[in-house]
C-alpha cells in the first residue's frame, strides 16, 4: 500500500459545471483500475457521498469534518460502531470494490468559523493527508463552488487541481479567477503552485456553433498542455445518472460519456507519471520512488488499462450478484455481444468465400462496362473506322453494303434519302450543278423538301443502293 497517495482536487469557482460528477466518476475509473481511491466529500450539500452510497450522515463530527479538526486523534485506533466493527470516523468502504468515502456531515456548513481558529488554517488538510495514513493510492476531494477556507484547504492539499470547464465563456472567465487565486494561495503559504488540469465538459456531439468551437480553441491555444485531450460530451446518460443517485459508468458503462471519463482517468494518472518523470530528470542525483502508487508496478499502459477498467465495470453492473446490477443495462450488453457475434461470422463467411464474390464481381463489372467502353471508343473513332468495324460486325463485303443494311432497318425516309443520293450520282446534270450552287449547306444537311430544284428529279428507275 502506497504511503504517499496522489492528491487530486476537482474545484471551480462557478456552479454547476460538473465538479461532482467528474469527481464520483474518476474515482470510480480508478477503483475499477485496480487502484484503492480516497473520495473525500468537502461540499455540505453531500451530493458525492449520496452518489457513492456513504450519505445520510447527520450532523454529527464524522467523515472530512473529523479529518480536518479531530483527525490527529483517534485516527490510528479507530472506533467501534453499533455493529461491534471498527470503523475509522473519517472514511468508511463504499459499495465500490477499492474506493472509500469521506462523507460530508451537516457539521461542515458550520466548519470556517473553526477552521478560522486554528493555526494555519489553510493547510489543515495538507498536513492531514501527509501525516497520517491513508490507506488509497489516490485521494480526490470535491470541493464546494465558494472560495471557502474549505475549498482553500483542499486546493493546498492538491497535487494536481482539476477543473471541469464547460463550453461556456463565464466559465472561462472563471477558470481565469481560480488560476489567479491558486497562484496567490500558494505564495502566501510558500507552497508550489500545483498544475492546474483543465477538462472541457458538455461537448455536443452535433451541432457545435461557431462561437463554441472558437471557445474551446481558445482555451487551448491559451492553457496548452494543460488542459486535457479528453473531453466529456454532452450526455443525456450523465443527467439520468446524476437523478439516479449513481455514478454513469454504473448507469451506462458502455455510453460515450463513460468512455470519456475512463479514457480521463487513464491520462490523468499517465499526467502524474510524467510529472514524476520530470522531476526525476531534473534531480539526476535524486533516489526513485518508493511511496508513490507507480513504485514497482509495470509500465502503464494506456489502452489495456482502459479495456480493463470497461471490462471491470461491465462485470460489475452485467453480474446478478453485484450490488450494481442493471437488467438495462445488462440487456444492451448482451445485444451489443450478439451483433458483434453475427458481424465475426459473416466476416469469416465473407473471407471464406471471397475469391469467388471478387470473380462475380469482376465479371458483372465486364458486362456492363464492356458495352459502355465499346460504344465510347466507337463515337471518338473516325468514320472510316467505324464503317469498317460494323462491315466486319455483320458480316457485309463492303462499307456501301453494310450502309444499305443498316438504312434498310431504318424508316422509309432514310431510304428515299440513300436512293435520292444514288440518283443524283448516276445522273449528273447542269441543272444539278446549278441547283447546288445556290444551296444554302452552312447550316447543316439539306433535306430534298428544302431543295425545290430536286423536286421534279425523279428515281432512276431499277436502281438500288447495292449498284
């Protein structure tokens, strides 16, 4: 068990962006993950603890309140319940597998006048979870939207502060604030400024206006690395989780919201160990690691961790025995597993028989593209060409012949036209020469109706187009 947890806080000086959600949710990813979390619930409203199923608490001094004014006493010897069981006052085992609360009680709305009185009130928390033990590899607190001596302690505590950021300008102009004000709390209590994480939430999967997409870019171009590549889309999923009392990787573990905050949890623990990276590179001399949750396990992989925290949650909410079955949810499961069966069958079926659907095709590809070719070429021929291809086509001695075939086929007018023409070759006269001389040809072929000098010309009698 890591002696040193990593401390993450999810504040914002504005209501309502999704502190909470993002809160429950990551800590969720990273109990599926296999990594024993601390959630500790800052926010008198408790909504994170109802979340987690560890609300209820009356306003006794349990939970963070013991954790900030009574945890340096009792916190190793614990205390006994109603039940006989030993139960530690500052955080108990929620349903999660690896994730425990430290439940909001109605004593916190009262808490910064006592807080106010002690010394160094701002780093109370700070020296908490660096003194005592903590049986997680990461602790997240959530915090109120008040800049209160609650969420200043919590931002002290932070190794990385987290901020869920909207596509919307006022909180932009918050985020700004709360950078400002991190800055300040941290030269006052000559500390190190902790990274700041920005994660853009309520992303529309359709229908981004112009002004929503410049905002995003803006942030980014402005914050730069610090601000997250995963964003969380706008989901109809988060909400009916959030009315469900429940986190939505246990509403709908398969939603794309759920992705999104899997795929959230992976790089923010990858963020903490390029950070230990960093600072093992600028202390050449400096001894590894030895109490970070990293120390000793095998490198971090990205992907596989994200299939294996979907796969978790799928076993927790798909098993009838789990506290967190869903029939809904396990039925789409079950459809989504007999379409991707039925999409590996017809794949192999298809490989099977895949030479003989390619020979099919090619075959129909030739029949209709054949004559489409034939015909194309054929127009951009040249006369001659095309005369003798259809004298060899249908089998005539000569291009005359193959032409008195075809005009034979056609109407009586082409073939008045073909015996015309004969006529006029084999009866050449001074009257034809001077009725073609004043014939207008520049606009195109000139029927006979339209030559008044042919009209009394008359068919040499026995001839035919063949002689």
């Amino acid at each position: 068990m890591a002696n040193r947890p990593r401390i993450v806080t999810v504040s914002s000086q504005k209501g309502g962006v999704g502190k909470t959600t993002t809160a429950v949710n990551v800590a969720t990813a990273l109990a599926a993950a296999g990594r024993p979390v601390l959630l500790i619930d800052c926010d008198p409203q408790g909504t994170a603890s109802a979340a987690l199923g560890v609300g209820g608490m009356n306003a006794d001094k349990s939970g963070t309140y013991h954790l900030l004014l009574d945890g340096a006493e009792g916190m190793n010897s614990g205390d006994r319940d109603e039940d006989g069981d030993h139960s530690n006052k500052a955080w108990r085992p929620s349903l999660i597998p690896n994730l425990m609360v430290a439940p909001a009680s109605l004593s916190l709305a009262g808490l910064e006048n006592e807080l106010a009185a002690q010394p160094h009130s701002d780093l109370l928390l700070f020296k908490r979870l660096r003194t005592l033990p903590i049986p997680a590899d990461y602790v997240i607190i959530d915090c109120p939207s008040s800049l209160n001596l609650l969420t200043i302690n919590a931002l002290m505590a932070a190794d990385r502060v987290l901020v869920p950021l909207p596509y919307d300008l006022h909180a932009v102009q918050s985020l700004h604030q709360l950078d400002h004000s991190l800055t300040t709390l941290a030269v006052n209590a000559r500390r190190t400024k902790p990274p700041l994480d920005i994660l853009l939430t309520r992303r529309r999967s359709e229908g981004d206006t112009h002004g929503s997409r410049t905002l995003a870019a803006t942030v980014r171009r402005d914050f730069g690395e610090r601000v997250f590549t995963t964003e969380i889309p706008l989901c109809h999923d988060v909400a009916a989780a959030a009315a469900l009392g429940k986190p939505v990787l246990l509403h709908r573990p398969r939603s794309e919201a759920a992705s999104a905050i899997i795929a959230l949890a992976v790089e923010l623990v990858q963020r903490f160990q390029d950070q230990d990276a960093r600072a093992a590179g600028r202390s050449k001399n400096r001894p590894p690691d030895t109490t970070g949750p990293e120390a000793g396990t095998a490198v971090w992989d990205p992907v596989a961790s994200q299939m294996a925290i979907a796969a978790r949650l799928l076993g927790w909410v798909t098993d009838p025995a789990s506290p967190f079955y869903d029939a809904e949810a396990t039925a789409e499961h079950q459809a989504a597993l007999r379409a991707s069966t039925l999409a590996v069958t017809a794949e192999r079926s298809f490989g099977l028989r895949r030479p003989v659907w390619i020979a099919t095709a090619l075959v129909l590809a030739a029949l209709m593209l054949g004559p489409i070719l034939f015909f194309t070429l054929a127009r951009m021929a040249p006369m001659d060409w095309r005369l003798k291809a259809i004298t060899r086509i249908i089998g005539a001695h000569s291009p005359w012949d193959a032409g008195t075939i075809i005009l034979g086929q056609a109407d009586p007018r082409a073939q008045k036209l073909l015996l015309l023409a004969a006529t006029l070759v084999a009866n050449p006269s001074p009257e034809l020469a001077d009725c073609l001389d004043h014939t207008d040809f520049t606009h195109g072929p000139v029927l006979p109706e339209r030559m008044p000098c042919l009209v009394g010309l008359t068919v040499t009698p026995g001839l035919s187009p063949g002689k």
